[in-house]
C-alpha cells in the first residue's frame, strides 16, 4: 500500500523516509490556492518524493493563478511521476486541451458518495421502531418504521463512477485514478483493472460552501480568510475546517477489501 500525505509544508528526509507521494495545493477554495508558495514547494520536493498537485473548483477570476502554476510546471518539473487532482469538468478540459502530457485525478468532489455516517443507523435498522404522531383534533398515530432492505446498503456503498461508458471516457482521457472518501457504511466499487482508487483517511468531506462564513456566522462580501481558524469541533466526528465540513472515520476497510475495490494508495490528511 502507497503512503500519501497531504504537507503544504516542507518536510524534512526524515520523515519523508517512508512516503511515496505528497499531496500539495487545495481542492476546496481558489483562494487558498498561493502561486508563489506551491512554487516553492514543487522546486522543494521535486527529486525528493512524488508530488500530486490538488486543484479546487475554479471560477475565470482564478484562472490566471492556474496558468502560472502550470506554466511553472511545465518549466521546472520532472512531470514523470507527477500528477494533478481535478474537481470540475471546466480545470478538466482546460487541462486535456493545453496540457495533454499532464496524468490526471479525478477528485472527490466529482466521485460522488452518499457520505453523511448516521445513515449507517438506517442502513442496520436502528432507527426507532415506531413513533407517537398528533394529527388533528390532537388524535394519536403510531407509525412504524420499515425494515431496510439488505439491498440498500451495497448502493450506499458505491459512488458515481460506476459505468463503463464513464471508465471509457476516463481512460481515453488519460486519467488513470480516481479519489473517494472513507465513508462509514464501508465502501464497494465498480472494478476497472486501469483505474486505480485513492483513499482519504482520516477524515472524510462531507460537504463544502463558497459561503465560508456562514460556517463561523460571520459573512463579508469578500474573502476574509476565515478559514485559517482553528478546526471547529461540532463533537461527535464532526468537524469545520476552512470551508469544509468533515466527519473523522478511523476506521480502515480491511486488506482484503482494499484489494477488492482496487483501492492501492491511502492519502493521509490529519488537520488537527
């Protein structure tokens, strides 16, 4: 199994001993992406260790910074071994059009999962049984819940990479590996022998915003890089950081499981 670490910082040999691959850049918010400091850390880890570039979904206000870091790229980089993460279709075709030699990943923002951990409950029918409803003339109702089928939870397991016209597609285009979340209800995918599956681990994303300060009650017409506060525990596995909401899942899919869903590199993203 590949060891792959999310590090916007500079790690020393040390600990890049047993790494295979770093993670650098932000596939949540544009604004967080910063030219100048993923320079730096390319020409850093360059001949070093592996690098994955991961790109947010961008709007044509930054696609000026994307081009620089690809120019860049382009220039100083190995690009061998290097990779980059997608998460909209806009960075996907731009990417194919003007940077075909450029190995691809399709992000987990794309390989869409049903995420939420409480519909595990469901899933192993621990629901409560019945409930007590009021209707009008404050008559009472009971209403019992029905037991979930077993079928249901191999869906719930899945995500939306699961035809071959969308795998034909992938690898005609040169994208060789797809990202997923670690959810809670355990995870099946479709198998294809040349798309290989990266795990994140272990947090999982649940879901994002551009409205970041919202998620702090605080709300500006422009970025106020709110999301450099500390992580905010909601208890429970849950947690805010920057923009995101995540639920914590240390729970691994067994080895053999692994090998079943075609999944060969956990990415190691620990934010606290």
């Amino acid at each position: 199994m590949k060891k792959t670490i999310v590090a916007n910082i500079k790690l020393d040999d040390k600990k890049l001993k047993n790494i295979d691959r770093v993670y650098i850049g932000n596939d949540f918010c544009q604004e967080r992406i910063n030219v100048n400091e993923i320079k730096k850390l390319l020409q850093y880890y360059d001949n070093k260790v592996n690098i994955t570039l991961l790109l947010p979904f961008f709007t044509d206000t930054s696609f000026d910074k994307l081009e620089k870091i690809l120019l860049f790229i382009k220039e100083k980089t190995d690009i061998k071994n290097f990779e980059i993460v997608f998460n909209d279709w806009g960075t996907f075709y731009y990417l194919r059009k003007k940077y075909p030699a450029f190995k691809l990943v399709m992000g987990r923002l794309l390989t869409k999962q049903k995420k939420d951990p409480r519909v595990n409950i469901i899933l192993n029918n621990l629901q409560e049984k019945f409930r007590i409803l009021k209707s009008k003339g404050n008559k009472k109702k009971i209403v019992f819940t029905k037991k979930v089928p077993n079928s249901l939870s191999d869906i719930f397991s899945r995500n939306s990479i699961e035809t071959r016209e969308v795998f034909d597609f992938l690898i005609k285009n040169n994208v060789n590996r797809i990202e997923i979340d670690n959810i809670k209800q355990g995870i099946k995918t479709e198998k294809n022998k040349k798309i290989k599956v990266s795990l994140y681990y272990p947090y999982s994303l649940l879901t994002l915003t551009r409205y970041c300060g919202a998620l702090y009650n605080k709300t500006k017409r422009v970025c106020n890089k709110i999301c450099n506060n500390k992580p905010v525990n909601l208890k429970d596995g849950f947690y805010i950081k920057a923009n995101a909401l995540y639920y914590k899942n240390e729970v691994l899919p067994k080895e053999n499981s692994l090998k079943l869903n075609n999944i060969d590199r956990i990415i190691y993203y620990d934010f606290l």
